[in-house]
C-alpha cells in the first residue's frame, strides 16, 4: 500500500497540466460562468471530459493480484491485473462542472475505455465511471460556485463507490479483496486530493483572468473619461483624431483608427502616412460592421491597403453605436493575427460601448440645448453679471457730472432687464417690442463706449407690427459688441436695418468690425465653431430658433470681408410663406 503512494501523487501532476489547458476552451468558461450550454459545447464537454478520463487511465500504474507487482503505464490487462488510476478526477469534474448529463457522458467514455482494456476488474471499474458521473451531478450547483471541500469529498466517495463496485462484481472475492486492501486508500486519497487540486488550480487561472478583465475594464473607463471631452461634441475629425492620439498611448496595438459611415475620421499609429483621415473606406469589413453591428477580427488581405509593404497585418473592427444605431467604426490594428488577445477584443468592445454611449449623451445635450435655448437667452442677463456691474459702474459715474443722462441710462437698464423676463413666458413678440429692447441694449453700451461707438438705425415703421420670436435680434447686435468694439481701436459703427420687401420683411446688423476668417464663415451659424473667441453657440441657436419658426427661408446669412466689417441678415417670409409656430 505505501509503495502506491508516491507513484500515485506523481500521477497528478498531469492534473496541474490538464487543468491549465483546459481553461484555454471557451466550453469550459462557460461552464463555470453557470451558462447554458449549446448542444455543440455540450458534446465538445463531454468528448474533452471523456478523454481526460482515458488519459487517467492510460498514466495509471497496473498491479498484479499474483505476483503483487505494480508496472508502469497500462495498454493491455491480462485477468490477473488491475489498475490504479486517476480516471474518476476527470468524471467527476465533468459531473461538478456540467451536471449529470456531462458527468455520465464522460463516465460512459471513460467506463467502455476501461472495459475494452480488459482485467478482471474492467466491468466493473467500467460501471463504476458511470455512478461516478451520475454521483458528481448530484453535487452540481448552477447558482453557487464549488467548494474545494465539496471537491475533495467527492473525488473520495467516487473512488469510495469504485472500490465497493469491485468488491461486489468482480470475481473471485479473494482477488478483489486483496487488490481493494492494496490499493484502495491510496486510491481514494490520491484521487480525493486530485479532485480538489484540479478545482483550486482551475479557480485561481480564472481569477487571474478576471482582474486581468477588471484591469481591462478599468483602463476603458479610464480612456472613455479622457476622451469625454472630445466625444461630447461629436463624432468629427478633430474628436476622432484626439480620441485616438489619447487612445494609442495607452494600448498596446500597432495603430487606432475611427471611421464614421463613409470616411476615415483618423489614423494614429503605424501606415500613417498612407491610412489618411479624409479618404473614403476601402474595407469592406468596415462597411459589414456598419451595416451589421457586430465586432469583427480581419487579416491582412480583407485589409485592402493599397500599399504593398504595409506593416499592418490584422484589425479588429468594433461598431460605434448611438441609439443602437452605428455611427461609425472603431479600430485596432496589429502586426499579425497572433498579437490579437481576449484581452484586446474586451477591451476594445468596451471601449467602443463606453465611446458609443457618449455620443448618445453628446446629442441627448444638444437637443436638450436647443430645447433650453430660448428660456436661457431670455435670462442672460441675468446670468452676465458683467454687463449689470459695467452699466452700473457707467450710472454711478454719470450720477454727479450728468444726472440726467445717468436717469436715462437706468431707465433704459431697467427696461432692457424687464423685457428680458417678459420674454421667458412668451412665445412671439412684435419687431417693435424687440427693437425697443435693442435700443436699451445699446444705449447703455453707447454710454459705456462714449466717442467710441456709433449707432444707426433704418426702420420701416410699416414693418414692425411683424412677430419674432423674443430675443432674436438682441444677440445679434451682441455678437457686434463682442467683436466689433472691444476688438477695434477707432469708431465702431452698427447699423440695425429693417426694411419692408416683396418677400418679407428684411432684418439686418452691420458694423464695421474686423470680420470673420473665411474658414471660420462658412460654418458660423450652422454648427458650434469653437475659437479663442467664442464657441459660435448664440449664432448656432438663433439660426435653429428662427428655421424652425419661420421656416427653411428665415435662416441666417453672414456675409463678412477682412478688415471691412460684418452683416448678419434674415428674411421674416409673408404669413402664408411662414411656417409659424402656435402660441
């Protein structure tokens, strides 16, 4: 009995081996993840079970009831020869693992191997691989992980079982008592021990993997707090650019890319030079993950670069969703397939999720802006201390050397502030009440900026009983002090116009300010422009104010020369032209 010890304790460092590589099978991951199981991964299970119980029996050590001698590895038994094996580890793992079902196909696998080899013993071990299986399931919990000492328990009573089967089936008594009292309780310990060792090294493989996972999933929450400045206005050539650059120097991949449904957005990393932002996608992977909105793994040829030596050699391709809806395409790219990792499809699948989701949030923003837009124009004021401060800096300097143009001014304040509240309960007003609320504006600022700014105003009085949403014009002649008088050294001029046509009625500011780039002009009024000066938002929002009240033919148009001043002009069409909102 003593002499079976040490053989059978070397016996189980296969255990150490089979257990690492069986936590390389996705069946297996799932199995411990408690998940249902696909037909497909159900006999996959039990096939891989079935053959770590033939491999047990394979590195067994053969014992002769005749002459007590024990040989090394069994291929063959003559009648006088029984193993000492590790057989039950794998059944009883597959029984554990996957329950009775997997637990008795593997017990059946192994049981007939054993059967087939012969000794006197082979039914009977054979029958015994079964209970063993069915013995496991009735030890498996879907909901609960296992124990070692459930492990360790079971391992030992299958083996317990074993020995007993032997016992009653095998013929003659004497023979089969004599092999239980040699090599029973070497057996039942080894494999008692094995069953608990196979569960331990298994469970702390994939303990590893998971804080290699949250390691994983805290570096995507990281990078998507990084980038949330960037992703928050949208999915745009600079956003992708800075998204990527701030990506690429935290993974470790060739090169990052961000598409959007029709061309690169950018490219940070290796190819470089020829993987360009701007040009059209070439790969029909992309077009698939678009259309699809599933992640996908390409080589180098579904690559489809148009350099011959391109050092890229395999992408991962992950949607970028807004609203369920894909948007565009996140990408890794690698030297070759084998650098691709589960670690890297995580991470990359919860990055473009994390990505996805601040796009949502980016456009969730802008809708509700667009939404709070007129109540928070009516209160800007409020919210500009500066302008109070300024005006009342100007009246209480006024006060001793000219109190009346000081009363003036606070009149003009008060009402300037007084058709600002007005203004958040209603709707529309007439171009008078919003001329009259311009003039307040801008006599206070001409007392400000005395000898320094001059204001014209052209009124067609036939015009001005037209409606206009409130706060309209106000930020207009706004936008003229911000960049027209406190930018110029010599008098500013502003011209507020409003004239009577065939089409309408015709509202316009001019100043002779220093202008607007022309880059900076074509995008003015239709999205925000960020710059050093402002980001382009009030234009941006009276724009979509005066489209959606009045219609496509009220928008904005800005017509600006370098050096020689601004206009900003819309056109309120005829009642039966306008696309009026009810109060």
């Amino acid at each position: 009995m003593l002499e079976l010890f040490l053989p059978m304790l070397e016996r189980l460092g296969i255990i150490v081996t089979v257990a690492f590589v069986i936590t390389r099978f996705r069946f297996f991951r799932e199995l411990v993840d408690k998940k249902t199981l696909t037909s497909k991964q159900r006999y996959v299970a039990i096939g891989f079970f079935g053959l770590f119980g033939i491999i047990g029996t394979y590195t067994g050590i053969t014992y002769d009831t005749l002459s007590f001698e024990y040989g090394s590895f069994a291929y063959k038994l003559s009648g006088e020869e029984a193993i000492a094996n590790s057989r039950v580890i794998g059944i009883v793992a597959a029984g554990l693992f996957g329950g009775y079902r997997i637990g008795v196909g593997a017990g059946l696998i192994a049981g007939l191997h054993r059967f087939s080899l012969g000794g006197f013993t082979g039914l009977a071990c054979g029958i015994s691989a079964v209970i063993a299986g069915l013995l496991a399931g009735a030890f498996h919990k879907k909901d609960k992980s296992l124990r070692l000492k459930t492990a360790l328990f079971v391992g030992a009573l299958a083996e317990t079982v074993q020995m007993v089967v032997i016992l009653v089936m095998s013929k003659p008594f004497t023979q089969a008592f004599e092999l239980v009292q040699e090599i029973g309780v070497p057996m039942i310990v080894a494999n008692g021990v094995g069953s608990a060792l196979f569960l331990l090294i298994i469970r702390n493989v994939l303990h590893e993997e998971e804080k290699v996972g949250a390691l994983q999933a805290q570096k995507a929450l990281t990078l998507a707090e990084s980038t949330i400045a960037y992703m928050r206005r949208g999915l745009n050539e600079t956003s992708a650019k800075r998204t990527c650059e701030i990506i690429f120097k935290e993974v470790d991949v060739s090169a990052i890319s961000m598409t959007n449904h029709e061309v690169i957005l950018a490219h940070v990393g290796l190819a470089d030079d020829h993987h360009k932002s701007g040009e059209v996608i070439q790969t029909s992977a992309t077009r698939e993950v678009i259309h699809t909105g599933t992640r996908l793994i390409v080589k180098h040829e579904d690559i489809h670069c148009t350099k011959a030596n391109c050092p890229l050699g395999a992408a991962i391709i992950a949607p970028l969703k807004r609203k369920n809806e894909v948007v565009g395409t996140l990408k890794f790219y690698v030297r070759s397939e084998k650098e691709i990792s589960n670690v890297i499809l995580e991470l990359i699948q919860g990055l473009s999720a994390l990505l996805g989701q601040q796009l949502e949030i980016a456009e969730a923003e802008k809708a509700q802006e667009l939404a709070r837009e007129a109540e928070v124009k009516a209160l800007q004021a409020q919210v500009n201390p500066h302008f109070l401060f300024n005006s009342l800096n100007v009246i209480v300097s006024l006060i001793r050397t000219e109190p009346k143009r000081a009363r003036a001014v606070l009149i003009a304040l008060s009402k300037y502030f007084r058709q600002n509240l007005s203004a958040t309960t209603r709707k529309w007003i007439t171009l008078e009440e919003e001329i009259h609320h311009v003039k307040a504006y801008l006599l206070v600022e001409e007392t400000r900026f005395v000898d320094h700014l001059h204001v014209e105003y052209e009124v067609d009085e036939e015009a001005l009983k037209e409606r206009i949403a409130p706060l309209t014009l106000q930020p207009l002649v706004e936008n003229c002090m911000k960049h027209g008088v406190k930018e110029q050294d010599g008098q500013t001029e502003i011209r507020v116009a409003v004239q009577k046509k065939s089409q309408g009625v015709l509202v316009s500011v001019t100043d002779n300010g220093p202008g607007i780039a022309p880059e900076r002009l074509k995008s003015l009024g239709k999205i925000q422009v960020e710059s050093e000066k402002g980001t382009g938002l009030g234009l941006y929002n009276v724009n979509e104010r005066l489209v959606h009240m009045h219609g496509e033919a009220a928008c904005l148009h800005i017509e600006s020369v370098l050096g020689e001043g601004t206009t900003i002009s819309f056109l309120l069409p005829r009642k039966e032209e306008a696309n009026w909102v009810n109060v």
